[in-house]
C-alpha cells in the first residue's frame, strides 16, 4: 500500500530537480489509492511548504521554488484538476502586482495556489490602487494577495485598506514580498491582515483567514 | 598615510587594504535624494546631468559621507537598450515591459552603442563633472547591472529562470550579448573618472540561484566580465545572501562584497578575511522607521561586528537609500558613524552584540 507521507521525500526530490516526469509517476500511483483533494493536501501543499520553509532558511533558492511551484501547477492544472470541477471556489481570491512590474512573486502565490486546489483571479501586474479597487469590490473579493518589490508600492497596500474599509468591503489583505521580509512591522503599518514570509504560506494563511471569513 | 589629514579616497583605499585607517568609511549611496534638495521632481531631478551632479555635492557637503554615487538607476541601461522606463513620484523609475518577449528574440539582440546612447552619455557627463568637482578627494562610484543579473529587466524573472534551467544555448548567447555591453558601460565609466564600479549582480546571490547553478552561470559571467574591466570592482547583491557562495565570489576578481541585513555581518567579515572587503549591512527598508537612537545602535552594531581591521565599508545592505528615509535618521547615522568609527575601535572589546 502506498503511503502519501512517505512519497513526500521522493516527490520534493523530483521538483527540485526539476523532473517532472517522475514527479507525475509518484501522482499517478497515488491517485489510484487517494482520493485526489488528499493528494494534493497531504503531499503537494506539505512539499511546496517544506520548500518554502527551505527558501525562508536560506537553504533553497528562489529560481528553484519558481521552478517547484510551476511544475506543481503544471501537473495539478492538467493531470489532477484539469477542469474547474473539484477546485476550491471559495474563499474568492484575487492577486495583483500593485504597481510594480515585478511579477515573479505574485507568478510563484498563483502556480502555488493552482497546486493546492484554489482557483484565484490574477488582476496581473502594474496594477494601480484605483483599478485594484475597482476590480475587487466588482468581484467581491474575500481574500486580496498583493505582492510588492520596491518600497513605495508596499506603502500603497495601506491606500487599498483604507478605502477598502471605507467603503464597507471586509476584504483581507495578505501581503508578500521583499519590503515585508525586511521590516517585519512593515505588513501591520499597512493595514494588512497578513503577510507572507515566502509564497508557500499563502495556503496556510488563506485557511486561517477563510475560518475568521465564515 | 597621515591618519589626520586623510581624505575620503584615502580612508577608503585604506581599509580597502585591510588596515584601519582614520575611522570607517560611510557610504549613503543616494540616488534620488539629490532630487530632494534641488526642490525637483525625480524625473526632473535625471533629465540633466547637472542637476545629479549638484545633487550629489550638496547631499556629501550635508551628511559628510565618503563617496560620489553617480548612479541614477537600475533601469537606466534598459533605455539604453530600448526598453520602457516608468517614473514614479516616490521611488526608484522602474523598467516597464521586457523588450524580450521570447527566447527567440535573443537570437536578434544588439547591444546598444554607448556612443550614441542618449541616457548613457548623460551619465558619463555627471562623471566627467563629478571627477572635475572632486578631484582625489573622495571615490566615484559608477555602477553596471551585471550580464547575469540585468535578463530580470531584458526579459522578465521568470522567463528569464525558465531561459537558464531550459535553453542553455539562448542563456549564453545573451551572455555572450550581456558581457560585451557590460564591460564597455564599465569602462567607459573609468574612462570618464569612476575610481572603481559597483557590480549590481543580485540574481547570483543565494537567495535567487542555488550555488550549483551559480558556479555553471553568473559565478563564470562575473570572472569573465570582470576580468575585463579595467578597475576596481565591488560586486553588490542588493541584500541577497552571500555567506553561502563567499569563497566563490572571491575567485571572481572582485575587491568587495556586499553582505545583507539578513547575515551575520561577522560571519561574513570573517569568511572574507584577507580576501574581499565588506560592504554593508545598514537595513534600508528598516532605516525608513528609524529613530536617532535606533539609528545609532545599528550603526554601533554593524562597526562592532565588521570594523576591527579595516576591510570595512559602512553602507545600506542595498545599494540605494530609500526616498522614504528621513534626513534626521540620515544624519544620524552620519552623526554616529563619526561619533562610533574612529579607529581605534577600543569601545568594541566592550561592546555586548
């Protein structure tokens, strides 16, 4: 019989070193004896957050967690959950670039999220307040991921709280990105309800917000 | 060397040699904060080359650091090459969307000429009026985004990943590409009066790329490229790790390497011992929030841990200081660093980290 818990190392391997082939042969066994939400539960969320985990500890490097989190989406979006059906619709979920054109973190939260299951809306990259604002209160987005690299687009994050409050959507911020790693009061100055450390978190925050939602 | 009459050059060529010299060298690599005390805008504080060089003189007679910073911003060798620049009231001109949407298009790239190019002659022209002001008194600094490091901008971080774990054959031939410009921008900027070049190369930091795939990549880019720069070069990786790859980097040719706000500073003064001088790690995103007396702390700690012995530069762990970052947090650092740095450092023995 196999175990999800002991293909965890073999399937971690495989990302990492970017076989995809083997890494779909280790999905395949499984989804013959799991049902399919478990496997990517139990083994690809708790891969992609060891991995995570790596990168936070300066152990795992970031082109390496693109790499993970690209070939997990690649293989959930077309072998896992090649449809809609079965994805997780709610909470709704939005991410955006505010205003940078940095694009690699808020790619990395959505090939991450796709992984586990979730089916997120991606407002893209360069995005102002304004259209980011327009965009979730039209959606009626429950959770709002906003990813940033300079400074000043992290400062902007307290600009889409407020008038988010103002106009009475409970929406919740998470956040993520450099400015955040390196000033860890940074996400509470802002408003967010969240920030995280690397991409992988997001699952483990979006289930935390998603029980406070209900 | 007279230790009381030294100027900024010497203090920096001094610990550059693994000696202390009078006190430790502050660098406040300032961007658009020139643009600040011209009363302009940031995209009219870099239309014109005069104004960054009027920018740079006041902000150095201000805070009394210890070098020229003639750098106006990473994207600035992405309009030499075509690309779009966006400006922004508040923060750095970032570079828009990658002119290179395909591996393909590699295929066709040309470098652009540093002769005709508009927005790089304006910055050999703040050089050449720098080095006239300033003579030997302090070092100029000219920077060059690295040929393994700028694809972020040419192309976008996660092609560009994709390019380099995918399609070798595309990687090296931008390289190839990458390195022929990188070297004349470098040179050019030592022709023009930079006593050495800060060589912006993040993407090779441990935090971005794992070592084994540095050493294939930007660890034999950066010994080619540097090896053919006709100066002085500091490799800076933009708070990125580097205590992993230290010994490496060392092999590049480069004199000095910026350690990040998320090392050991100690650690990585000491795994550099007699072979780089350290360059840092002041947190710069942190420093927006500082008090005076929190400023003065960092600053104590960062001498504490990477002065003693010369081979020390005090510095932000980025390359640039935030616009958001106050002129009292800045002059405190200033002040400290003058209150803190002089050699001797025997405050140090005493000092609990």
């Amino acid at each position: 019989m196999l175990d999800l818990k002991q293909s965890i190392p073999n399937f971690k391997t495989a990302i990492l070193s970017l076989d995809q082939i083997k890494a779909k042969k280790i999905l395949i066994d499984l989804s013959d004896s799991f049902p399919i939400n478990q496997v990517i539960d139990k083994l690809i969320v708790t891969v992609l957050e060891q991995i995570g985990e790596g990168w936070e500890q300066g152990n795992i490097a970031l082109s390496q967690v693109y790499m993970s989190g690209r070939i997990c989406k690649e293989l959930v979006d077309t072998f896992l959950l090649p449809s809609k059906q079965g994805r997780k619709h709610k909470p709704k979920i939005a991410l955006a670039v505010l205003e940078d054109y940095h694009l690699l973190g808020k790619r990395i939260v959505h090939c991450v999220l796709r992984a586990s299951g979730y089916d997120p809306i991606d407002y893209g990259h360069g995005i102002s307040v304004d259209e980011l604002l327009k965009q979730t209160q039209k959606e009626k987005i429950e959770i709002l991921l906003i990813s940033t690299l300079m400074l000043r687009s992290a400062l902007l994050v307290k600009k889409v709280k407020e008038e988010l409050s103002k106009a009475k959507f409970s929406t919740k911020i998470v956040v993520g990105g450099a400015p955040f790693l390196f000033d860890d009061q940074l996400w509470r100055e802002v408003g967010a309800d969240a920030m995280g450390r690397s991409a992988f978190e997001a699952v483990e925050i979006i289930k935390r917000l998603e029980g406070g939602l209900k | 060397m007279n230790k009381m009459n030294m100027t900024s050059l010497n203090r920096v060529l001094t610990t550059l040699q693994f000696k202390e010299p009078d006190r430790v060298p502050l660098f406040l690599l300032f961007t658009m904060h020139g643009a600040k005390e011209l009363g302009l805008s940031i995209k009219e504080y870099f239309s014109k080359a005069e104004n960054v060089v009027e920018g740079q003189m006041r902000l150095r007679a201000k805070y009394h650091h210890d070098c020229i910073y003639p750098f106006f911003y990473a994207a600035i060798e992405i309009e030499a090459w075509g690309g779009e620049v966006i400006f922004f009231e508040d923060g750095p001109p970032n570079s828009g969307i990658p002119f290179i949407s395909k591996p393909e298009d590699i295929k066709f790239l040309e470098p652009p000429r540093i002769a005709n190019s508009i927005p790089l002659q304006k910055v050999l022209k703040t050089i050449r009026l720098l080095k006239e002001k300033i003579g030997d008194d302090a070092p100029i600094i000219g920077v060059v985004i690295s040929p393994f490091s700028i694809p972020v901008m040419q192309m976008g971080y996660d092609k560009y990943i994709e390019l380099m774990y995918e399609n070798p054959e595309f990687f090296e031939r931008l390289m190839k590409i990458n390195e022929e410009f990188c070297v004349e921008w470098a040179n050019a900027q030592l022709e023009a009066g930079a006593t050495a070049i800060c060589y912006f190369d993040p993407v090779s930091s441990t935090t971005n790329t794992p070592r084994e795939l540095y050493l294939k990549t930007g660890f034999k880019v950066a010994k080619r490229t540097l090896a053919r720069i006709n100066g002085l070069t500091a490799t800076d990786l933009a708070s990125g790790r580097c205590l992993p790859i230290i010994q490496d980097i060392a092999k590049t040719g480069t004199g000095i390497i910026s350690a990040s706000s998320l090392e050991d500073l100690a650690e990585v003064k000491r795994a550099c011992h007699g072979k780089m001088s350290v360059l840092g790690a002041l947190n710069g995103i942190e420093m927006r929030r500082w008090s005076s007396k929190e400023a003065e702390t960092a600053v104590k700690h960062d001498i504490a841990a990477a002065g003693p012995g010369g081979g020390f530069i005090l510095c932000d762990n980025h390359g640039e200081i935030p616009w958001q970052v106050s002129e009292e947090t800045l002059m405190a650092i200033s002040e400290a660093v003058h209150k803190w740095g002089n050699y001797p450092l025997d405050w140090v023995k005493e000092y609990d980290r």
